[in-house]
C-alpha cells in the first residue's frame, strides 16, 4: 500500500467522516490521536511520528487508512473473502466534453478550442427554439483517453464523451395513443445524456434568430487627405439593394485601382464579371440601376473549356465605394462583416441569394421541386461567413473540399438544406477509442453552443455550472450512494488549480468505505468500474494508489438513471429549478438564489 500525503482538498472530506480536529502541516495530516488509534495507524503501515509536545502525532498515509481509522476501526480489521466478482461502479453527474477537433461559432468567426476567450460571445440555442449571442463563463480542455459516442450522418458528425449531455428536440402528440387517434403537435426541447438519446429524437441545427435590423446601409464618407481635393459624405443606401450588390460582388466582382498615363492620379474602379446573355447578367444591370452610383457595361470575348462566349464588365467608377470595398480583399480573402452577418433573416436570405446568383446553383428534385442549394468559394473566411447566415436563415449545411489538382488552393463546396435537425436514428452509432484532448464552455442559461465539425454543425451541450455529484453502485447488496463535490470547488482560484479532481477521488473513496465498509474485504475480489472522463481521472488514481483493481468504462444502468434523477434533485435543491444552470464562479451557498433572481431579471 503506497504511502501518500493528503491533500488541502481531502480536508473537507475527512471531516464529513467524523474526525474531530484535522490540521495542515507541512502537507501531511495532523490528527489528535492517541492509544488504540495510534496502534490501528501503525498495524496499517501508516508512519507516525510524535511532536514534541508529545501528545499530537503527524500521519502519512493512504485515504483507506485514514477512512478505515474513522469508521471506528481500533485495529487493523481481519480481511474477509467479498462475493467473487463484486463490482463498485462510480460515475458523476454533469461533465461531458466534445472531441478537440470540433470548432465553435462564436463572433470573431469558428474558433477551435485553443483559441477561444472569455470574453468571446457564442451561439447558443434557448429551449424555446430561439439562437442567439451567449457569453462563455467558463472554457475546460483537458485529456481524455477511452471510449467515446460518435454519430455520423451525411449532414452532422458527433464526437463526445461518456458523460456528454444533448439538447434535442422530442416529439409532442396530442390525442388518444390507444385509440390511434394521437396526432403530432410539436416538439419540446429536453436536456438528455448521450446515452438516453432515442431514435425519433432530434439533434438541432439552425433555430429561430432575431438579429439587429437597420432599414439603411451607410456607406462611410471619406475625409480630405493632405493635398488631396476629394472628399465625400456617407452615402444611404437601401439595405435590400446594397445587399443584393454586395452578394452579387462577393461571387462576382473584385477592385482595381488604375494610375492614368500622366502618373499624377488614379481610378478607382469596381467591377463584375459576367456572361452578356444570362439571367445573372439581366439581375446585376437591374440592381446597379438601384444604387447612387453611375455605372457602365463593356463587351469582351472570352474563351473557357473550348467554348467562345461574349462577356459584360460591369464597371463603377468610385472612389468612395472603392475604399470601403477594399477592405474584403480578393477572392481567396474575401469575407462578410459582422454589422451584415447579424442582421435578421429576412436580411441574410436576400444576401445567400444574390450570392448564388454567382457561383452558387439550386439542385432540384425528379418532381421538379428545389431540394437545396449550392455555393463554391476558394475563401475560408467566406466559408464561414456563408455557414453563419445559413444557421440564421433557419437552415442546415454540409461542406466539402473539392478535389481539383489544377487549384493550388482548397474549393469549397458548401451545401444548403432546408433541414432543421437531424434525427438520431438516421445517424450511424459507433463507439471507438479516443486519445487526446476534449473541451466543453459555461454557457449561461441555454446550456448550449454551436460546433462545426467535418463541414457540419449542430447544438451540443455545455458542463455543468453548479457542483456535481459523484454516485456510486454496488453489485453485491444493490446499494447506490452519492455525494456532491460543492460548487466553490468550480471556482477561482481553486477551479484553475483542479482542485476538484482531488475532491471528487476522496469523496468516492470515502463513499465506498463508509457506505460499503470495504475495508473489510480482501481487495482482490472488488472490481472498481469507473465512468471514462476527466473528473473521474483523480477517482482512479486514489483507487490504483489504494491497491485496488480498476477498470474505466462506460457507466449504464441502474447508476446512470439513478444519478441523473439526483442531479436534478440537486439542482432543485440549490437554485429552485431542474431545467437551470449557472455558472459557479459567481456562485455561493449563500447567494445561489439571489444570482437565480437577477438572472431572471
């Protein structure tokens, strides 16, 4: 039996055993012991040493000792043979992380985790449907290494742990099931853990977005410089229109400044590029005739894959729109801005689709109807600007690279679907080992935030913001006992420091020998099966150190349920709400309710 010193964090524990005075010193434990407690120590391998006071002794020992000592034990208790076969699961409540390889939408653009701030805004899905900007309370990257859920499907990838948590979407029917009279009415949001998904549940994509709407663009003026004569006031432009051009210019256009022979001045010019006699064509005069700006059509001819085509230039002459537009540069670096990406939908619409117009088509069905659209581009950042306003149009997207050897840069092919979900029992379920990083965010309020992985989004869930709990079952008498790791432990500075790792591990190590008296069995017949993930990472390491077996895997039945209902219990009991998290950092025993009500407010 290794010889360990007890950690600052085991303190509070030890003391929910019973012992009447524990002091630190030196990081070893100071105990008030004497007589036969001394001798239990010493017949455990404990060392003990005698200050010189001579009545305060200095222990260092393991965790099963110190419980053993505490459960009333005068001596080292005789080991008996446990049931062959006897299996202590332990699992906690409310920690489940995606795969380091997702990104998240936030307001500077997807961000993996390693980039992400807390002071960063993300979308976040409200159990009412509605998406909008969230702040991150709190970001957690750690390793993981075991097994993991992974859903795939044409339109989403799943990624996550064990313990991960879901919102989705469950059906609602109104009616007589017996009589076949129930008819679908709706759907309500659920928060549910990975394993309880079912196979009509529904994954959510996109969601009801509000945004900010402005009925005008206003195209910044430009100031005298030095010498230079020109100068121009804002312009107003219709939102409608200045979107339509600025859509057809991302796919179509591009910026030039011209020095005229005399090399004592410039143009400016704006133009797109297009075949004369196409509808695109027709809808680019039409929306130039629009704008505040004189514009001009010229002729050329073009050949391209062996075809001779006749094409327009269209071209605006403009100093002012020259220099706001220069900003998005060409086309591998093109990008929308944030005023244009957090406009309503009815806005976006209008901007996806005079994109498409471009270098975008629409795929139609044998029936004739539209299935969804298509949109290429070579620009990352418009990629995804292109996959932020399809979430906020209310609908779904898939993306890939297109294979061309021609192209020293990546194409995207990014594909538009009408769908608001995917269902779980559409998805292929796997279940393979994972070694590397997981992540999850604090998220007030809506517990959740969008991902993108492999060219796909969807919402997923976010970590717990109160103290979680640590469960375990016993398979020889059915027993299942749990016990909280508080919330301050999930605060500053002691979040920072991991301090609830060494929490949760003598929570469940005292748990077991008090509840289960395992101390008094012979360690070789007890399994102890423990939930893969990372609170339970000091869980197993207390366990191996204590000499016991241990096995990671994933945690079923009758723990998982049993857990999930005192989860809520404990939720309910600390803020008056089930369906409720906060976020713990700014969370105390006393003030719990209080920050519950300005929330609300």
């Amino acid at each position: 039996m290794t010889t360990q010193p007890i950690s600052k964090d085991q303190l509070d524990i030890l003391r929910k055993l019973g012992m009447p005075e524990v002091k630190e010193n030196n990081q070893w434990l100071v105990l008030h012991v004497k007589g036969d407690g001394i001798r239990a120590l010493e017949s455990w391998n404990a060392r003990v040493y005698t200050n010189d006071a001579g009545n305060m002794k200095v222990v260092t020992t393991d965790m099963t000792t110190l419980v053993a000592l505490l459960s009333g034990q005068p001596q080292a208790p005789k080991r008996v043979s446990s049931e062959p076969g006897r299996v202590i699961s332990i699992d906690d409540s409310g920690w489940g992380c995606e795969t380091d390889d997702a990104e998240v939408l936030t307001k500077r653009g997807w961000l993996s985790c390693y980039n992400l701030k807390k002071d960063d805004y993300v979308l976040s899905y409200r159990d009412d449907g509605v998406i909008r900007w969230s702040p991150i309370l709190n970001i957690e990257v750690h390793p993981f290494d075991g097994r993991i859920n992974q859903f795939k499907h044409r339109r989403i990838s799943i990624r996550v742990t064990p313990d991960h948590h879901m919102k989705v979407l469950k059906r609602v029917f109104k009616g007589n099931a017996i009589k076949h009279t129930s008819k679908l009415v709706g759907f309500r949001t659920e928060y549910v853990h990975v394993s309880d998904l079912k196979n009509n549940d529904r994954v959510p994509q996109t969601g009801r977005w509000v945004g900010t709407d402005t009925e005008y663009f206003i195209l910044p003026g430009i100031e005298q410089i030095k010498h230079d004569s020109f100068s121009r006031d804002p312009v107003k432009i219709r939102m409608d229109d200045w979107l339509a051009f600025f859509g057809l210019w991302l796919s179509e256009g591009g910026i030039v400044k011209v020095a005229n022979k005399q090399g004592n001045g410039a143009a400016y010019r704006v133009h797109l590029y297009q075949n004369t006699k196409t509808e695109t064509a027709e809808r680019i005069r039409e929306v130039l005739r629009r704008l505040p700006f004189r514009s001009s059509e010229m002729y050329r001819r073009k050949v391209g894959f062996g075809i001779e085509n006749e094409q327009s230039m269209f071209s605006i002459f403009d100093k002012q729109l020259y220099t706001y537009l220069k900003q998005f540069g060409k086309a591998y670096d093109k990008h929308i801005p944030r005023d244009i990406l957090d406009l309503p939908p009815e806005r976006l619409r209008v901007l996806i689709q005079y994109m498409s117009y471009g270098d975008g088509n629409l795929c139609y069905s044998h029936n004739g109807k539209s299935v969804h659209q298509r949109y290429y581009t070579s620009s990352p950042k418009l990629r995804d600007g292109l996959q932020e306003i399809i979430v906020k149009t209310g609908r779904g997207f898939s993306t890939r690279i297109k294979n061309n050897k021609k192209c020293v840069r990546d194409n995207f092919d990014i594909s538009i679907n009408n769908t608001k979900w995917c269902v779980v029992g559409n998805m292929e379920y796997t279940s393979p080992y994972y070694k590397g990083n997981v992540f999850d965010l604090s998220v007030l309020e809506d517990r959740s935030f969008l991902v993108r992985r492999e060219g796909k989004s969807y919402f997923t869930g976010n970590c717990p913001m109160l103290g979680t709990l640590v469960g375990l079952h016993d398979s020889l008498t059915g027993r299942i006992v749990f016990d909280d790791v508080p919330v301050k432990y999930y605060q500053s500075p002691l979040f920072e420091k991991k301090t609830y790792l060494h929490v949760a591990a003598a929570s469940a190590l005292a748990l077991a020998m008090r509840e289960f008296r395992l101390y008094e069995y012979n360690m070789d017949d007890i399994l102890f099966k423990i939930c893969t993930g990372y609170v339970n990472k000091g869980i197993v390491d207390s366990l191996k150190e204590s000499g016991f077996k241990v096995e990671t895997c994933a945690i079923g039945e009758p723990l998982q349920s049993a857990l999930e209902k005192a989860h809520a219990e404990y939720i309910q009991k600390m803020v008056g709400s089930a369906s409720l998290y906060y976020d713990p950092k700014e969370l105390t025993d006393d003030n719990i309710r209080k920050a519950y009500s300005n929330t609300m407010k």
